[in-house]
C-alpha cells in the first residue's frame, strides 16, 4: 500500500510536468520522446542485472498486443485533451479501475467482482466527481468528441491491465512486459507525431528538459517498472483501484508547483477515495452455515 502511494504520489506530480513540458514539445512527440528515452534506460537496467529482453519465448504476439493498446491509449488520452477540458479528461479516464474490474472478473481466475468492492469502486468515483465537479455538465460537440477520446484511453489502460493478468504469458519478467510496451509506442508515436502535423520541439528551456527528463527516468523508467513487478504478484483489480487517488494528487502538485486553485472538497474527496479503497480491499463476508451439528447428531 505504501508503494502504490508513493506511485499514485509520482503520477499525479506527473499532470503537472506533462503542463510544463507541453509548452515546449508537441504532446505525441513528448510522449515518444518519454517512451524511447525510458526504453534505452530499461534495456541497460536488463543487461546490467542479466534479465534477457530478447530471447524468443513465443511471446511476441502478446507483446505487439499490449504495446499496440499502450500506444492507443497514449494517443486517445493526449489528443483527447485537446478537444475536451483536463477537469472532464480526469472523470473519463479514471473510469479504468472498472474496466479492469470487470475484466478480471471475466478472465482472471481468483480476481472476482463481488458488490463490497463494486461500491468501493463507485465510493472512490464519487470521490473523483466530487473533486472535479465543476466538469460535471453538458458538453459542447467537440468535448463529448475529446470526452469520448478519453473513455477509449480508459478501456485501453483497463485491457492491458487485464491483458496481462489473463495472458498465459503473465509470468515475463516485468522488464520484458515494461520493454514491449515502452519500444513499441516510442516507434509508433514518433512516426505518428509528424504525420498529424505536430511542430515536434517548440521552445526546449530548461525546465522542459527537467520536465521530459522526469518523465523519462521517474515516471516511464522506475514507476512503470515497479507497477509491473506489482501487478506480477497483486490482484489487478485490488491495485488498479489506488491510481483514484493519482488525479487528487495532481491537484495537490498543481496548487504546490503551478498556483493551481484546490476546492474545500478535496478533502472530503481524498476521504471518499480512502474509504473506497479500503472496501475494495476488504474480503467479502463469507455466510456460516444455516445451523451447526454438533457430535452425536444433535443439531
């Protein structure tokens, strides 16, 4: 719980440095910058500890799958924001706990679904609402466009979570599962970055470099990794149900870094997200039998 936390913690400072970096670097350029830069890293972590990235194990296939849903969702969730507001993005793209939900319920033996921690799921939703609420209205044609854009982030980030739980492949180290997903988008992001017509680098001061640079080495490099060697020996649904308290993070990063104004529900939200993960968390009641017999036969 303490490492999920602090990841939760990295993450949401992470809102604030994509802002930063953005004013920069062109959104999808940023991001395969952050991909490629993290995926030289992983490959000498890999070699210095002897972890082979390489080998062929048969598992290629998995690995175009979840790279392919990690670009996807990359490329849902920075083009989506530029259709829709950050406050909306949020309440969209912090649907994904429920999708891995969901998902595992479906497809991962011993990962059930049952109602204590679907109402600890929707207990730390309503924390997020509560936090963004000022995004709950009707949107404009172009914000349902981007909102749209970001629920399909939301599926994608659920699936590969689920993905990799239920694929007969699930025990690859997780410098392998990180690596397919890290080279695989930084080929597909650069390429892609131009072809939408980004301008790539718009203005690299130093505190776009600093920006890209935690990303790079922080949040793609360390975080990632430490989230896969989670996910290889934790239930999905039980740590994918702590990133609600990523976005509230952000909030807090923002008011410390940015001047961003935080609301006196924050507070009440941070409650709400606590006492979901705590249901979530918590086994379900299992019913004792209807009556006791006791020896001899007397019940």
């Amino acid at each position: 719980m303490a490492v999920l936390l602090l990841l939760c913690a990295i993450w949401g400072f992470t809102q604030v440095t994509i802002k930063v970096a953005n004013s920069g670097l062109s959104p999808l350029f940023q991001a395969g910058l952050r991909s490629a830069g993290s995926a030289l890293l992983l490959w000498a972590w890999a070699a210095a500890r002897g972890v082979p990235l390489f080998q062929r194990d048969g598992s290629l296939g998995h690995g175009a799958l979840i790279a392919g849903l990690f670009t996807a969702e990359f490329v849902l969730l920075y083009q989506g924001l530029v259709h829709t507001t950050a406050a909306r993005a949020v309440l969209f793209i912090y649907t994904a706990p429920f999708v891995v939900a969901i998902g595992a319920h479906l497809f991962v033996p011993g990962e059930r679904l049952h109602p204590l921690k679907g109402a600890g799921l929707a207990c730390a939703f309503a924390g997020i609402a509560l936090a963004f609420g000022d995004a709950l209205r009707l949107p404009t044609r172009q914000e349902l466009l981007g909102d749209v854009m970001e629920l399909g982030a939301a599926i994608c980030w659920g699936a590969t979570t689920v993905v990799i739980k239920a694929s007969r492949h699930r025990t690859l180290s997780p410098e392998k599962t990180l690596f397919y997903q890290l080279a695989g988008s930084a080929g597909v992001l650069l390429v892609l970055s131009p072809l939408v017509g980004e301008p790539g680098v718009i203005d690299p001061r130093p505190a776009v470099v600093a920006s890209l640079v935690y990303q790079i080495v922080v949040v793609a490099f360390a975080s990632y990794l430490t989230w896969f060697w989670l996910l290889k020996h934790y239930p999905a649904g039980e740590l994918s149900a702590f990133s609600f308290f990523t976005p509230l993070f952000g909030m807090l990063a923002g008011a410390l870094v940015l001047d961003d104004p935080v609301t006196p529900a924050l507070a009440l939200a941070m409650g709400l997200v606590a006492a979901g993960i705590y249901l979530v968390n918590r086994p379900p009641r299992r019913a004792g039998p209807p009556f006791s017999v006791e020896p001899g036969g007397a019940a």
